[in-house]
C-alpha cells in the first residue's frame, strides 16, 4: 500500500517549483485520510491553486503519473476564487475531511453555518433516496445487490453529520462513529461495514435491504426541522 507520508511529501515537492507561489495547498482525504485504507483504496488528493486552468490540469496530471501506484490517484482540485465561493453545505466536510500537508485550509473557505451543515445531511439524503429508487427501477437486475453496496457506503457521510448536528462530535472514522449509534442507524452502519456477513441474506432478501434504506433517508427528509 501507500506510504501516505512519503507520497504527500514527494508531490508536494514535485509541484513546488512547478507551481511555485500559486500553490495555495495540498491535502489528504478519503480512507488513507481516515487510516481506513486497505489495498485497492483510492488516494484522494485535495489541491488549490490560485487560478486553475486546463494547462494547469495537464502539468498535475503529469506529475501524478511520476508518482508510485499513480492509478490509485485521486481527488479534488480547484482555484482559490472558486473555493472561496463554493457552496456552503459542502465547506464543513471538506474542512473536517481533510488533513493538510501544506498551506492552510482554513484561510481559504468561506464562512459556513449550522444550517449548511443541515442542508447538506437533506441533500445527502434526497440523492440516496433517488439513488436506491433508481437502481431498483433500472439497475441491471444480475448485479442490483451488488450495486447497491457503494449506496449503504455512502451511509457513513450522511449519518456522521446527523450525529454532529445531534451531539457537535463529529466521528473521524466509520469504527468510532459505529460506536456512538443506535437502532436502524447503527444497523445500516453495521451492514456497509460487513456487507459479506450480509450477502447472503441481501440476495436472498433485497427488497428488504432496499427497503430500509429508503426509509432511513425518508425520516432525514421528514425530520429536517428536528436538528435545527
């Protein structure tokens, strides 16, 4: 796997004197971010620039490829104006999700509110509860179970800032916040994390598991008011 330390260090210095005073900062995120990474885990890197271009684009894709296991790489890139005004319900997360290597973050976002942090867990929720629809209608029925796991996986995003919002802990990893939840929630969390202690009964049953994440993002849905 990885070597998140060394690879950080290696880019970060691969882009300094390319970009040199245009690089604002660099970040990690995803599953090496949360020490939760295993051997096929992406590696999301968070990059800003003062200005981004598609030449800009062209230079990093270059360097990415310079780097050991280069297809695992991924992630975010942006320019500083755009970054400035990026949409509020997004700022929290991406603040939170991210650990900085070089520059500061935090300089670079705009200022966000509880309410953004709401309105993200209703978006969160409706785009999942169309997600589950959508597949169950129009999936390819040989592999819909199958597919429906990366949708129980995206459950951990959601449920983390409900239970900020909840509590104001905010859980950096899906163990620790699995340990904090109760009944469906805590169920949904538990299945994402052993889908093949599952799978059997998914295939045999999964318009039961389609079912209860439906309802789990209806009752987000129904109960918007409750965590303002």
């Amino acid at each position: 796997m990885i070597n998140k330390e060394l690879w950080m260090s290696d880019i970060i210095e691969k882009m300094k004197p390319v970009f040199q005073n245009r690089l604002l900062f660099v970040g990690l995120q995803g599953s090496y971010q949360r020490n939760e990474e295993n051997e096929t885990s992406d590696f999301d890197v968070v990059v800003v620039l003062d200005q981004l271009s598609v030449s800009d684009l062209k230079v990093y894709q270059s360097i990415i490829k310079t780097m050991p296991e280069s297809e695992k790489a991924c992630g975010f890139i942006c320019g500083a104006d755009e970054l400035l005004n990026w949409p509020l319900h997004e700022i929290f997360p991406l603040l939170q999700d991210t650990d900085g290597y070089f520059g500061d973050l935090n300089c670079l976002l705009p200022a966000y509110g509880k309410n953004d942090i709401q309105q993200n867990v209703n978006i969160s929720a409706a785009n999942l509860y169309h997600a589950v629809c959508h597949l169950y209608l129009f999936g390819n029925e040989c592999r819909r179970t199958e597919d429906l796991k990366p949708l129980y996986k995206s459950v951990f995003f959601t449920a983390r800032l409900l239970e900020y919002l909840r509590t104001g802990v905010y859980c950096p990893t899906k163990t620790s916040l699995v340990e904090r939840l109760h009944g469906d929630e805590k169920t949904l969390m538990e299945i994402s994390l052993n889908w093949e202690k599952y799978q059997n009964d998914i295939d045999e049953n999964p318009d039961a598991y389609f079912e209860r994440l439906m309802e789990w993002c209806r009752m987000i849905l129904l109960s918007e008011n409750d965590l303002k």
